[in-house]
C-alpha cells in the first residue's frame, strides 16, 4: 500500500512517501481500515521533532520545520519511551472497516467509524495508562491502518470522510478538557482558538452555556465569534485580572503567570498543550492563597470519543476545515499547518 513514514527524529525531510509498505493484518479484536481521510496535529509535529524531550525546553515553532539538533531521542515521544522507526504517523482517522480479526463480528465489515486517538493499553492497576495512535503504533498517513475492534467507532453522518477526520484528536482531546473541569454555564478563557483543539473547544464550551473569551490573532476574531466565542482578545493583550472561572490552555510559555492571574478564587486551569513553550514560572502562593485547582490532561475515559460522535450525529457541531491535501503532499500539509495562518484543521485525503 501508499503511505508516508516518519523515518526519525527531525526535520519535515523525514517523512518520506513509500508505495511498498505491507498492508497490516487484524489481529485478534482487531479490525482493518481503509482509511479515507485523516489530518495533521500538534502532536504529529511534536513526535516528529521529539519535542517532548525533557532536553527540549522551547516552543514547538523553533524546530518545528528543520527539527530539534540537540533533542534527546530517547524521550522523544510524549509517553517518555522512544519512538519505534519507520513510524506511520496520523493521529486522525476516519474510514471504512475492510476487514476483521479473529473475535470480531463479520457484520462490522463496511462501517464507516472514526478510531479513537487516545487509546486505553488496558495495562492492570495503571487507569490513565494509555497511547496515541499514529505514535506508539501505526496511524492513519497510509491507505490502510489497523486497531482495536473497541476503538473503531461507527458514526452516522452526512459529514464528508474529510470533515469526520477533522475530529477525532482535536475535538477528543478539547471534550477531555472541559469533562475534566466540569466545565458549566461559566466564564472561560481559552488560549490558542483559531487551532485545531482551540475551536472544537469554542464550539463544545459554547453547548455546555459557557460565556467565552477567546484569545487569538486580530485578523482571526470575527471567525471565532462565528463559533461561539462572546469576546475574543489577542495574543499580546493584557486579561482581566480575577475574572474567569476556568482557563482552556493549550499555549503556555511566557504568557502563563498572567493566565492563573486572570482566574477568579477558586478558579481551574486545564491544559493539553505548550506550544509557546513547556517550561513557566508558578508563583505556588497564588495557586494556595486563591484557592485554584491545575489539570493536566491526556488520558482520556471511553466515554468522550462517543460523546462527540454523538454531538456530530445530532447536530450539535459544525466542521471547520482550512485546506486539503493529498496524503503524498503531507511536507507540505504540515508546512501549511506551521504556518499558523488557518483558522481550524488542515485535512490529509487518502485514495
């Protein structure tokens, strides 16, 4: 079959287009996918620069082209273990079950699903334990992909293969987010909104009631209020000190201080992200004299990938597409996505 593989740690020259890679075999509980659609992520670029290194203390943008010189392959990937290579990245997937694996029905043959991106490794006594797909195993950047019978969900919808791969990362990874933090009828702050994650968690925090403050660039404001944001600020200008319930970060870096200040008493920062940089400064009498609660999140419960589907299938949802590429354009899909000039997701067609 056609593909990309990410050869190593490095530069957007380490993906490289192959048309003799074996089809994978489903394996018990597994089934076989071809795959239709998928979409490039943060974490895509993120492995493939093993920005996730301890040794890395930057923002992502700083390598993200050329690659990290002196980052450390052996925490490369963001569970801490090194990435096997050759790597079929793609973190998304939305296809079609070809096939299936000892234990799995015959009748899943023809469903049309969307694979789930975190995915539980079901190791004992270990609940947040799990992996990405597309960085621990095979994703979708190839004709085909294999997974989990359990985590190849159906949907129903008259989306497009391209706007369905749009959502699993991304929508996933903003609704683990905001179930988190329990996040209500409130006053939220949500950083980095024109991206992939930042506008699923627009439009997701706006069904939940949430009054939101989007920060992003002035050209892309109007766009944001389009889905849902009631306020949007840029990315230089001062918050409001003391004025939200909860902060929806996914950018970090210098920034951060003025984040957890402008959160009430009481108040709750969740983040999945840094793109603007890991390392910040925590004043530790703020967070215990103002009674504020942080959250990291990864893991994510089996609940929230149906959840969304479910958002989608009753119209709850609208997809946000900023351009398409064929999958042996995918150097060029992830430079587009670098260049920070889209409003959404950059979607990758697989034939």
């Amino acid at each position: 079959m056609c593909g990309v593989v990410l050869t190593g740690h490095g530069g957007l020259d380490k993906l490289e287009w192959r048309e003799d890679l074996p089809v994978p075999m489903p394996g018990e509980g597994e089934v076989l996918i071809r795959v239709r659609a998928s979409s490039v992520n943060n974490t895509d670029i993120n492995t493939r620069i093993a920005w996730y290194s301890k040794s890395v203390r930057g923002e992502t943008a700083e390598g993200a082209a050329a690659g990290i010189a002196d980052a450390d392959a052996a925490d490369g990937g963001w569970s801490g273990e090194p990435i096997a290579f050759p790597r079929i990245q793609g973190a998304d997937c939305c296809g079609e079950i070809a096939a299936v694996g000892p234990g799995v029905p015959e009748d899943r043959i023809g469903e049309r699903v969307l694979v789930r991106a975190l995915q539980s490794t079901g190791v004992s006594g270990s609940p947040f334990a799990c992996r990405t797909f597309g960085s621990e195993c095979d994703g979708a950047f190839a004709q085909c992909t294999k997974t989990a019978a359990a985590d190849a969900l159906p949907v129903q919808s008259n989306w497009s293969d391209a706007e369905l791969a749009s959502i699993p990362c991304a929508y996933s990874t903003a609704e683990g987010m905001l179930q988190r933090i329990d996040l209500g009828a409130e006053r939220v702050l949500i950083t980095g909104a024109s991206g992939g994650v930042g506008s699923a968690a627009v439009q997701l925090a706006k069904r939940r009631g949430a009054h939101i403050t989007a920060m992003t660039e002035p050209a892309k404001a109007e766009a944001i209020r389009s889905l849902g944001a009631d306020a949007t600020v840029g990315r230089d200008d001062p918050l409001p000190a003391e004025t939200f319930d909860a902060v929806v970060d996914l950018v970090a870096g210098p920034r951060w201080p003025e984040m957890i200040a402008a959160l009430r008493r009481g108040g709750r920062y969740v983040t999945a992200g840094a793109i603007a940089g890991p390392i910040v400064e925590l004043d530790v009498r703020t967070l215990y004299l103002r009674d504020l609660t942080l959250f990291g999140t990864t893991y994510q419960p089996g609940n929230i990938l149906p959840d969304v589907i479910g958002y989608i299938e009753r119209g709850e949802l609208q997809p946000l597409i900023a351009q398409e590429f064929d999958l042996k354009d995918l150097r060029h899909a992830q430079q587009a996505f670098l260049d920070k000039t889209h409003i959404g997701k950059i979607v990758v067609r697989v034939e």
